[in-house]
C-alpha cells in the first residue's frame, strides 16, 4: 500500500508508479518498481522536485502533472505489445536526442516531464541508465506559465520525400504555448512562442494538429499545427463553440467504411449533475 500524503499526481510507465507528492514545504516525485512475480512495490526512489514556501503549494495541485516521452522508434517497437499504456507522447528521435541524450534513447529510457516552480518544465528519467551519472530532475525551459498540458504532433514535407518533423507542445494555464522543434539537419532546439485564449481548464488535441479547450466560460477549437508549420508566430486564433462549463475532455477514434476519419469528443460539463456531450469532427 502506498502511504504518502498530498498527493498531486500519479502514472505508470512500464512497471513503474510515479506519484508526485507535497511534503511540508517540498514537491517530490516518488518512483516504485512493481514485481510481476509478487506483484508487490519496490522501496521508493524519491526525487526531490522543487522547494516552495507552504503558501505557494496551493498553487501547484490543480496544474500537476505527469507526462511520459518516448521516442518514436521505440515507440514503434513497442506498438504490438502491451507494456505501454496509450497516455505516452511520442517524438522524433532526433528531437528525443538533443533534449534528452543519445544515452537515454539507445537505452530506451521513457521521459517523465513535470512541472517546475516559477514557470520552469522540467524532466526526469524514470531509469538508472548504465554507465551515466544517477537520474536527477533536470531543466528542460521556462514555459513562463503553469504548465496544464503538453502535446505533439508531427509533419513531413509537401512531397513526402523529406523526413517527418516533431513537434513537442506545451500549454500553460493563462494561455502561453511553447512549442519545441528542431530542424532537419538541425543540432539545436528551436523554441516557438504563441498565445491562446486563457485561463486553459482543460484540453485535448486530436488530427495531429487541432487543439480543443476549455477556459470555463467556453469551449474553443485552435488550429496549433496550422500556425506552427505556417511559421505564423503570435496569438493561434480559437473558434469558440459556445459550450460553457467543461471541466474534462476525451477524444475517441474511429473510421467508417470510406475510410473517412472521425474524432468523437465526449465533453464532461462541471454541473450538479455531470452530463456528455458528443462532439463530432469528420476530416476526409
């Protein structure tokens, strides 16, 4: 049985549980290995994340999160089998090796990426990699904003021909979208600025480029890919859908006989009562 207070998020990446925890005036992330003998917890290897004063962890709890980041080749390995679950990012791996290390990918090593104090992102290997210095939580940006989401998607060149791009997407509380990327070729990150409606209480993205969220005064669709591969730096224009009061968002895909591809959206209002609502996008 797990016993640790305040906790603020939790996940599993292969046969481990991540929780992420406040204690006194300290936020750390506590790793445990689940025996598939026994299936019993390891010890846990506790990672201290940031310091803060006791009046500042409020603050922390309705923005934690803990996302997992793979790179797409052993993502790919891993398709047909069942050790990974289906909240896993995926990116290039060129993009994976200039932000995390070559070590970390030939190691097949997931990614954990966590919110920092103060705006930062930072990221956390869930593994001791063999020959390397022990795992510490180290600093990927300054997202300027409490991070609520992170994102990808992917392109390729208008003929196909050239190699597919990846695009790694953070979305902070008041709107702030960082987007990471790196040219072919390239050896360095480039960091792209852009600007959405806010306060962000929930999103999804689904069409490897859209984006759907909620600010809790109405549901807004943003075409982020558009933007991002247009080079169209500034605010992303949202339509809004006149939808109030969402409170989660989740994405369900499914293709009919023609082969036309549909993104089904169940929308969960914040009401007494919680009701769905189905939101259909068809894109030929």
């Amino acid at each position: 049985m797990l016993q640790l207070s305040n906790v603020l998020a939790m996940t599993s990446v292969e046969s481990q549980i991540a929780v992420l925890f406040s204690d006194a005036d300290c936020v750390s992330l506590a790793l445990y290995a689940v025996s598939d003998d026994t299936l019993t917890l390891s010890e846990p290897r506790i990672h201290k994340v940031y310091s803060c004063k006791e009046s500042q962890l409020s603050s922390v709890v309705t923005a934690s999160l803990i996302t997992s980041v793979m790179p797409a080749s052993f993502h790919e390995k891993c398709a047909s089998q069942c050790c990974y679950s289906s909240n896993i990012l995926h990116i290039s791996d060129e993009l994976f090796n200039v932000l995390f290390g070559i070590d970390l990918n030939l190691s097949r090593c997931t990614i954990m990426l966590l919110q920092g104090h103060s705006g930062l992102v930072l990221w956390l290997p869930i593994k001791e990699v063999t020959g390397s210095r022990p795992s510490s939580v180290q600093v990927l940006c300054s997202l300027r904003d409490s991070l609520v989401h992170i994102l990808t998607f992917s392109s390729c060149s208008d003929d196909g021909a050239s190699p597919r791009s990846s695009y790694l997407v953070l979305i902070g509380y008041h709107g702030h979208v960082l987007v990471i990327s790196l040219d072919a070729g390239g050896t360095m990150p480039s960091y792209q600025h852009y600007d959405i409606l806010g306060p962000v209480r929930c999103c999804i993205s689904f069409d490897n480029s859209y984006m759907l969220y909620s600010t809790g005064n109405d549901l807004y669709l943003a075409n982020v890919g558009q933007s991002v591969k247009g080079n169209q730096p500034g605010s992303v224009k949202s339509t809004a859908l006149g939808i109030s009061g969402v409170a989660a968002l989740s994405a369900v895909h499914s293709s009919d006989y023609n082969r036309t591809a549909r993104c089904k959206l169940p929308v969960f209002c914040r009401n007494s009562n919680i009701c769905v609502r189905l939101i259909e996008f068809v894109n030929a």
